[in-house]
C-alpha cells in the first residue's frame, strides 16, 4: 500500500476535518458528511433525511441546479450523493488543481439550500418514482419487507426513501426545520484523500464552512427489539425470492472481525458453502449470497436467494442446513485460511481508490472516531480462529432465532416454525 498520513483537526465551530495525504495520485476526493441519517427521524418525518439529500442539489442562493452540474462538469468532476440509515453524504472527485472549487460548492449546498417551493413539489413526484421503482424490483422489495418485520416498529426497520404518505406531506417549513436543526457543524464532518495538504484543506474548509451552525437539534437512538416472523407475501413473479436472517453486531462489537470471517465462508465469496451448495451443487438457484449490517448499536446477518416458485422450500431445508453446520460442525483449516485471505484481498483492493479511501476515513470517524489503519486491520482479520467462527456462529444462529420473507409466486407456502430451527 502507498505511503499516507492521515491528519484529523476539528474547527473552533465543531466541524471535524480528515485528510489523507496520497502524493502519487492527480485525483482528490472530498466529501461532507452528515453523522445522521434516515433512523434518527420520526415516523412522521419517515424519508425527510433522503428527500433533503435531493434537494441540495436543486439550487442554493446563488447557483440553479444547472449551475451546480455545468460548475462540475467543466472540470472533469464527479458529484454525487446519498442517504443511509445512520449518515448521508455529499462527495465529488476532482483533479488535485479544482479542490478549491471543489470545497466551495460542497459548502454551497450544504449550507445555502433554496428548498424553493416549485423544486420540492417537482422533486416530490422523482422520489415517489423511486419508491415506485423498489416495489418494481423484487430484490430490493425483498430485503425492505424483511427489515421493516425484522425492526419492527424502530427506524431502524422504516425504508430510507419513506412512504407515498410521509413523502407527499413534507413541504418547505418541515424540511428547513429538520434541515436547521441537524446539518450543524458537530454533525459534519469533512473528509479528503488524494494529492492535498491538510494545511490547504483545513483553510479552504475553515474559510467555506465558517457560518456552519453550532447548535444541533438533539440525537435520539434507542436500540431495536428483535422478533424473529415468518412473512410470505404473493406476486405474481417467474421467480420467488427469499431472505433469511438472524441477529448480527453493532460496528464497534469485540467479535466482528470473526464475523466478517463466518460470512465470508457462509455466503460472502463464489467459493462460499451457500454458492456452491446450493448454486452450484443443486442448481436451486441463479444469485445467493449473504451480508452483514452493522449499525451503532444492533446488527444483522441476511441471506438472499432468488429460486424457482416451486424450490422455495427445498432452498430454505438448504440454508437451514448450512447454518446449523457452522454451528454443529468444526472448520477445516485451509477453508479458514481461504476466507481470511479473501477478506484480506477484497479491504486492500476496494481502498485503492481516493473516493473509497475518502468513504473509509469519514465511516471510521462516525463510528469509532478514530482511524483503523490497515495493518491494524488485518491484523484482526488474522487473528479469528476456528473457534471463534464456530462461537459465533452458535451466537447468531441460536434456535429460534431465524427470520424469514418470502415474495412470489407462492400461494400454497408454509413455513411451520420446525422449518426454521437451529437447534
């Protein structure tokens, strides 16, 4: 890997800053983000975090949306955006000589929105169509019905993008309040990697962002309850898709590295149990894997597969079986050292890029507010034993701990609670 330094100040007003100094690159990627996302809104508010992420980009009080895109697009930049469940962010990728343009329209929008009453009318119908599109996308619809049964009633639970209702009531007041009260100096953070020096950056920034408020309207995060359900819900599909999943942990849990290790040998690689057991073994299936989810305070470990209507049960009889396996069953060593290796490979080639590299360093401050560097890193990923992973997985695969969603063509399905037993 390059050698780097990364440097971390905070501004008399709170904003936090983090570079990382990269010399041999021409690129720079710098990003604001916003250490609160779509789970620290009301029911009420449901989608106003992602609606805001929309509007700054449809003009503040100088630039009109074109402007902002013909300002970018005239260096070569790349802008782009996003809202998460515990953060958004705001990023663009420039050559090292436009920072300073960089820096100046990143703190336009973020600190100047018009939220003119014409653009949120209008951004309304694009989001509704965005919801539209999910309910349209069985595998995304999959995984937005598991996780609203499997936090239910938290925000946790609740869709990023909100509801028809929720979406269609937001008008310009609500969203200048919400906005007023949470894109606050100590709820940002500004993050940049490639050819800068922090000195640069910090002035730059320090010169942009120094009418950010201080005061932040207060965090409220209360950790969700799981119930473990069954849901089947028919559409009329060629195929059914399926998610599985159980409990996983929290971002900072002693245990995640084992985690990461569990999943990669359960479904997180083409050499993992589930893709060759039931893809490539069986042929129940064309896509299945597994994920984790980590959030500050819960987890989840989700298993996806999409399957023929009539090999729904076939394929969960599968999955159940490999679960219990982990548990049950001790590691070879050489499938252990595989997925380390794995793990390895897949952290050091998706940081080869300034924007992976700017998203780490700001993930890493919301988080644990510190650093990891990489060898610190790997070295956790080396360190998991086959007895941890066999721990683990006795931990998250406990009985009765399993939570299925099925969508599709499957009017006759049952799932009896024996199906899905760990034990």
């Amino acid at each position: 890997m390059p050698d780097t330094a990364i440097v971390r100040d905070v501004l008399p007003n709170g904003l936090r800053i983090l570079t990382e100094r990269i010399p041999h690159v021409r690129s720079v990627s710098i990003g604001v983000w916003l250490a609160r996302g779509s789970r620290h809104e009301s029911a009420r508010q449901s989608g106003i975090a992602h609606f805001v992420e929309h509007m700054l980009f449809k003009g503040t009080a100088t630039r009109s949306a074109e402007d902002i895109a013909q300002t970018i697009d005239s260096i070569g930049g790349q802008m782009d955006a996003f809202t998460a469940k515990e953060y958004a962010s705001y990023y663009i990728k420039v050559l090292d000589e436009h920072l300073p343009l960089a820096i100046e329209v990143l703190g336009d929008i973020v600190m100047n929105p018009a939220f003119s009453d014409e653009d949120i009318e209008r951004e309304k119908k694009v989001v509704l169509e965005e919801i539209k599109m999910v309910e349209d996308t069985p595998d995304d619809l999959v995984h937005e019905l598991f996780t609203e049964r499997f936090w239910a009633d938290h925000p946790l639970g609740r869709p990023i993008l909100g509801t028809k209702e929720t979406v269609e009531a937001l008008d310009g007041p609500a969203l200048r309040e919400y906005f007023g009260g949470v894109y606050t100096a100590p709820n940002l953070i500004v993050a940049a990697t490639g050819n800068i020096e922090h000195a640069q950056v910090r002035d730059l920034v320090s010169r942009v962002f120094e009418r950010l408020p201080r005061d932040s309207a207060a965090r409220i995060e209360v950790p969700p309850v799981v119930v473990p359900n069954v849901l089947i819900r028919t559409k009329d599909l060629e195929q059914s898709h399926v998610c599985l999943g159980t409990n996983g942990y929290q971002q900072d849990h002693r245990d995640r590295y084992a985690s990461y290790v569990l999943n990669t040998i359960l479904g997180g690689s083409m050499s993992s149990r589930l893709f060759q057991n039931v893809r490539e073994k069986r042929g129940l299936a064309y896509a299945v894997f597994s994920g984790l989810s980590a959030y500050r305070d819960a987890g989840s470990m989700t298993i996806y597969a999409g399957c023929a209507n009539d090999a729904v049960g076939e394929l969960i009889d599968v999955v159940v079986a490999e679960l219990r396996r982990m548990k049950d069953e001790p590691l070879p060593e050489s499938e252990l050292q595989r997925a380390k290796d794995h793990l390895k490979g897949s952290l050091m080639l998706n940081l080869e890029s300034t924007s992976s590299r700017m998203s780490h360093l700001a993930r890493q401050e919301i988080y644990f507010e510190r650093q990891f560097g990489l060898d610190e890193t790997l070295t956790g990923v080396g360190s998991v034993t086959r007895d941890d992973v066999q721990r683990v997985a006795r931990d998250l695969f406990a009985d009765g701990s399993l939570a299925a969603t099925v969508l599709g063509a499957v009017d006759d399905l049952e799932i009896p609670a024996g199906r899905l037993s760990l034990g």
